[in-house]
C-alpha cells in the first residue's frame, strides 16, 4: 500500500476508535420508573370499561400504551402491595392472611429484597409517596430502611384524606385513633386534601431530582390514597355526579376524577423536566371496588376481599415511549408479582439473582410476544375460616385457595362474597351468589366464561385433580402466616398521639 494509503487508514481507523469510545446516547441509558398504585380502585371504574365516571386523562394514557386486561392482583392491600415490592407470593412471605394491621408487630420480612433495593443497586434514585402499608413496628421496617430515599405518606392502611388520622376499631373501648402521616422519619401535621398534597409532592420531587441528579435513573411510587374510604373529597369533584343518586357513589365517582387529575398533574411534570422520553410509567390497582363504599366491578363478580375476579382482576396498563407496540391490548396472563422482575430487568439488573414467582413480562408487553406465565397462586389461607365438609385427599378443600391454571380457575373454601353488582347508575338488579353455604369447590372456564357464571366442576373431575395436586405442590412450599394478635404498646396514646414504630 502507498504511503497515501497508510496515512489515509490510519486517519480512518483513529477516527473509528475515537467514535467507538464515545457512549452512543439514549443506547443504554436506564429508564425512569413511575408507578401509580390506586387504592380500591374497581374493575368498571375506569372510563375505557364503560364507566358512567369521567377519566380522560387514565384513558389516554392507557389508549396511547398497553391495556392489560388478563392481568390480577390481589384481593386486598398489604398482599398486593408485598407482592408488587418483593416478587414473592403470599405463601412465601408469611403474610397469607388478612392485611397488616396498625397495632400488629408484622412487616413485609427483611430478609427479602425489595423492588427498591435493587433498583438502589442499579443506581436509581427511589422515592415513595403515599400508602406504605407493609408494617412499621420496628424502624428497620418503614420505607427508608426498605430501599426508598424518601418517604412522605401514611404507614397505615387507611386515613381521613384531611386531618390524616387512622382509627383502629378496638373491641370492649373506644377505637385507638392518632395522626399517620410522615415526612422520611418525623410525623408532620398536613390538612390538605391527600390526593393533591401527594401530587404536589411527586411533582416537587421530579424537579428536584432532574435539578440535583440530572444523570441518575428515577424510580417513583406513587401509592395514592384514592379511592380507599372513607369517602371524602372537594366538593368541585363532586358537583358533575350530582345525577347519580346513590350518596357513596356520588362522592367515589368525585374522588376518581380527583385521582385523574392527580395523574395528568404527576405525567405533566415528567414531560415539563424532560424525563418522560425515558421513562416506563405503570398504573395499576391493588384489589378490586369496595361496593360498600362506591366502588364497582361489573360485569365482574364479587368485590374487594373476595377470590372471585371482581376482587382480583386488575384496572392496569403500561405507557412509555420505550414500548414497541402502542395503543395496544394485552390478553396474556399477568400477576403483580411480575412488576419487580419486569421492572428489574429494564433497569439494567438482572432479576434471575433473586428467588421470585413472578416472571418478566417486559416481550409480553412492549412486542406483543407470547407471555411466560400459565398460572397464578392467588392464595392459600390455613388461617381464614373453613367451609363445608372436606372430600378431596391431595388438598383439603375446605381452605381458602384460588389457582389459575392457563384458562381454568379453581377456588375452594370460602372465597368471598360471590355477587354480581351492577354500578347505582345502570339501575340493574343484583345478583346475589347462589353458591350454598356447603360448597367449596368451584370450577371456571375463565376464557368462555369471564364472569364465572357456570361452575363446570362436575363435568371436569381430572382438571379439578390436577388443580387441587398443584395447589398440594405449593403448599408444601409455603411458610407459616404469620399474624400476630394487637399490642398495645403501639396505641398512639404511647406516643404523643401518633402511629409509629414501637419496638
């Protein structure tokens, strides 16, 4: 080669190296987290099911992403929101039975990582704003010592949205009420209107954040009060269902147009300081309606606490940029536990070096790809009260349990209140369930028949073996609950009239 020549490569391959040695932007940069959990939040009380109740601001989120609509959850708060910030099911935490209430020493185990954690590995900033509801009796166990930077939120399950104050209903006194509500590690005393103060907090902190960490990876939960009773919100909210006559209803529907705001609000901010290019936001609920406060799951049947699909069946979608297909429905099988290895994943971690029952669902969702999942232990409860008469010998079938298995859903025991309820302003009758008191075992082809209406039990004895073997399989993998009795050592009257950790 002439001399022209050599020169000429070696100017070339420099000019390689040097091009080579620079980050290619946006290649591998990690995306920023939002989460937003709604609380209580039911199945029809979402605009794009049908709601008569406004929410144009979740619709165009949802319409512009991924809607999930075989995704589940859990039918009642601390289980979901466990399973959602450790990967783990229920049996696997010790924490099968009830919620965690204000005056039980119960947390989500140290022991298991959590979602936070290792994020905080990966180098995200974690902040969390709202409902904790994973147990503080001791202070290893409130959310910055679980992975979060900050906190600013309530530790209970459940407040007035003013004067933050959790009553505990106590038998033989009067109910054990004081102040929840926290800054990180100081009780402060705020009377605004949670649904807001949490928006404004979550917009303060996004800018904040790109202001101090302009470079560092942002992963934000927002576990809103709303639409958890009591039933509380700004009269503005309520005026526009004035129509409706159910007074509960009425005041719910203002609280979900609360929370639609709150979500435009939290969004706006994302795209004002330049992160939402970047980031994987994830809405979702933690269980399904309380009907006894407002809420409703139709055509779904049973609420809030029960097995049955109206009290586990996911409102959840996924918006991002990121995301190859958009505007899109995804029918494949989702669980909340597949959030923390999903969510992993995409950070840059790796979710294998964690023991999990959820799966990445991140092909599932962004390409449209068949998903991972073929079945979901939705619990086994040893603690809650049996039902009828026990006839199975692999699984005793008077025990609350629920599995899904590809299209089938078994439940055994006492699932719940089983009803179908209309929402007030369809003016349909209810139909109660017309399961006696002495049935345990139900069978339902989920695909043919969503609204488990015909129990084909009978008609289908080898899938229930097979079901009642695998449910045999994962209680033999399961830790003891773990649900300890009151103490009053927690009563806010020991602590200046405040909740907080005891121990």
């Amino acid at each position: 080669m002439s001399p022209t020549g050599l020169f000429a490569l070696s100017k070339c391959l420099a000019v390689l190296c040097i091009t080579l040695s620079q980050p290619v932007l946006g290649a591998s940069k990690q995306p920023n987290i939002l989460f937003i959990l709604a609380d209580d939040y039911g199945y029809h009380d979402v605009g794009y099911h049908g709601s008569a109740i406004r929410t144009p601001n979740i619709d165009r989120l949802a319409f512009e992403g991924v809607r999930l609509e075989n995704y589940y959850v859990q039918p009642i708060c601390t289980p979901t929101r466990s399973q959602l910030l450790s990967g783990r099911y229920q049996i696997h935490t010790g924490l099968q039975h009830s919620i965690i209430w204000a005056a039980q020493p119960n947390a989500l185990p140290k022991e298991l990582p959590t979602l936070a954690d290792k994020l905080r590995e990966e180098g995200y900033a974690n902040h969390i704003v709202g409902k904790w509801h994973l147990g503080f009796y001791k202070e290893e166990y409130v959310p910055t010592n679980r992975g979060f930077d900050s906190f600013y939120g309530y530790l209970t399950g459940s407040e007035f949205y003013y004067n933050k104050t959790y009553c505990l209903a106590q038998i033989n006194r009067s109910d054990v009420c004081g102040l929840d509500f926290r800054e990180n590690d100081r009780s402060i005393n705020e009377s605004e209107y949670s649904t807001h103060l949490y928006a404004e907090r979550t917009k303060q902190l996004v800018a904040d954040h790109t202001s101090a960490h302009p470079d560092q990876p942002l992963f934000l939960y927002l576990a809103l009060q709303s639409v958890h009773g009591p039933l509380e919100v700004p009269a503005q909210y309520r005026t526009p269902y004035k129509h409706i006559k159910d007074e509960n209803r009425q005041i719910y529907a203002g609280m979900v147009s609360c929370m639609d705001e709150a979500v435009k609000n939290v969004t706006d901010a994302f795209k004002k300081y330049g992160l939402w290019d970047n980031t994987i936001l994830v809405f979702s609920t933690d269980n399904g309606g309380q009907v006894a406060e407002g809420g409703n799951n139709w055509p779904l049947r049973g609420w809030k606490g029960s097995l049955w699909d109206g009290g586990m069946r996911g409102v959840g979608f996924v918006h991002s940029t990121l995301l190859k297909q958009k505007g899109a429905v995804a029918h494949q099988l989702m669980h909340v536990s597949d959030w923390f290895p999903t969510l992993l994943n995409q950070a840059g971690g790796n979710a294998s070096s964690v023991k999990l029952d959820g799966f990445d669902q991140w092909a599932a969702i962004s390409d449209g790809a068949e998903g991972p999942r073929t079945e979901i232990l939705h619990n086994i409860d040893p603690l809650n009260g049996k039902r009828g008469k026990r006839t199975e010998e692999v699984f005793d079938n008077t025990v609350r349990a629920a599995l899904r298995m590809n299209k089938w859903k078994l439940l055994t025991g006492e699932p719940g209140n089983g009803s179908w309820v209309p929402p007030p302003e369809r003016e349909l009758p209810t139909k109660l369930d017309p399961s006696s008191k002495k049935q345990n075992i139900w069978l339902f082809d989920i695909e043919a028949d969503p609204y488990e209406i015909s129990n084909v039990a009978a008609e289908n004895p080898e899938v229930v073996k097979t079901m009642l073997l695998k449910l045999a399989a994962y209680n033999a993998t399961a830790v003891p609950p773990f649900y300890p009795p009151y103490d009053p050592r927690s009563y806010p009257e020991n602590h200046g009239g405040v909740w907080g950790p005891w121990m």
